[in-house]
C-alpha cells in the first residue's frame, strides 16, 4: 500500500465541541490538530504507539494557530495535514482546515522524539528521512524562535492542577490542555465577546498528573495591548516554566 503524504479527514462540530456563541471553540480545533497529526503518524508507520514499543514517544515542542472564522454547531470540516521537512530534531507538520465555505484556520507545528526512560531528546525515526514530502506551500511563514518569560506582576492568573483525565498516552499532559489553561486564564467577560484569532504556543517542560499548574496572562504587543496577550504556565511550587504562549483576539461577530 503507498503512503499518502497529504492527510485528510473530516471531522463533524459536534454539541460537545462549540462555545456559547454556537460555534467550535479554539480548543476543538486544536483536537482536530492533533487527531489528524496521530492518524497520519500512524499512516506512515511513526505513530505513538509505534515509537513507546521502543521507548520513545513524540512531544510538541511548537505551534503557531491563525484562525480566520470558526465553523459552526452541525458543520462538517475538513483537515489536510503534511509532513514539510526535518530542521535538527524537529519534524515539523503543517496542517489546513476547511469548510463548505472554504478555510476556516491553518496551523504550523514543530514535533520531536523524547526517550521516555531517559527524558531526553532523541534521534527522529528514521523512515522520516524516506518521506516524500508534498510539494506544496507551507500555510503559516512563522518560524519557530524562543519566547522569554513575561516579568512583573500579571493582571490575570488562575491556578490548576493536573487530572488523570489530562494525561495522554505517555501519562503526561495532553498538548490541548495548555491552550486550555492559557485561554481560561482571561476573564469570562473577555472569552464572551471575544475570540481567538492567533495563537503561538512553546512547550518548555513537561508535567504530570496531580502537578499544581499556575497559569500567567501579561498584556501583549505594545501596539496592541488591548488585544494580545502573552501567557505563562509554570509550575506552581517549584516555579518551573511548563509553557509559554501568546494570543490575539477580536470582537467576536455576533456580538
């Protein structure tokens, strides 16, 4: 059977996947993300499961999310997903996402191998270097650079701690979960008539079940700082950057 090096799956909003306004939250898309980014792993023969039988796993290291307008309760969407290189240890994924009325968001992404006895980096699979990679255009020109950590008091902070229910196949936190505790850290206000337009979001450290989670929101660009927001998420004792991240928003239409 040949290999497919474009992926595509549809995916249904569902009740379970819409905010207040009706529509698929930021949180749903980024499960799309995933999801598709797993199926097409498996495709290729580098899925999760494939890498834990040797002791290694993959991680995200890096996402960068721009999303035009968010599918509606009852639409179906459409995600194409794409391997588009090796830079070092990242293998690096882009991704797609359309409806009926054509495409709703498209994302960027930067993924590598830990050796789960070690917790270190390790060597990309190898059949990765065989891949032949689609000649198309990446959709997001971001390239992937360090974040410092925001300093000062921070106008917004929420504290979490890490459920089972969080935890992935490697028992340890889902990717999705830190975009969760990042948006969450604003105002209910703020989330109701607001929605995400952008987001970037680097994973430094990883964390456990039962870990205590505190999660920062600084205001952003100096251009714009009543709409962006930088975020940290660090661990709560031992004061340990988890996950730095940054977000711009806009007036949500329907309100």
């Amino acid at each position: 059977m040949s290999t497919r090096s474009v992926w595509t799956e549809s995916f249904p909003i569902r009740a379970y996947d819409i905010t207040p306004r009706g529509t698929a939250s930021p949180l749903a898309i980024c499960d799309f993300l995933q999801e598709a980014a797993g199926n097409h792993a498996d495709h290729l023969g580098v899925s999760m499961e494939d890498l834990l039988s040797d002791n290694r796993a993959w991680v995200l290291a890096f996402l960068h999310l721009e999303v035009e307008r968010y599918p509606a309760w009852h639409r179906e969407v459409t995600l194409e997903t794409w391997p588009s290189g090796l830079d070092g240890i990242y293998a690096t994924r882009e991704f797609v996402l359309s409806d009926d009325d054509g495409p709703c968001a498209r994302a960027t992404s930067a993924w590598f191998v830990i050796d789960t006895d070690r917790r270190r980096p390790a060597r990309p699979p190898a059949v990765l270097h065989d891949i032949d990679l689609p000649d198309r255009p990446r959709p997001l020109s971001t390239q992937q650079s360090k974040s410092s950590v925001p300093e000062g008091s921070p106008p917004h902070e929420r504290d979490f701690r890490v459920r089972y229910h969080d935890l992935d196949l490697n028992r340890h936190v889902n990717n999705v979960r830190y975009v969760e505790w990042a948006v969450e850290t604003l105002d209910a206000g703020w989330l109701d008539t607001h929605e995400l337009s952008h987001l970037t979001l680097e994973f430094r450290a990883e964390t456990t079940a039962d870990d205590p989670v505190r999660a920062e929101a600084y205001a952003g660009a100096e251009d714009d700082p009543d709409s962006t927001f930088r975020h940290h998420l660090r661990h709560a004792e031992s004061d340990r950057t988890l996950a730095l991240a940054s977000t711009r928003w806009r007036v949500a239409e329907n309100d």
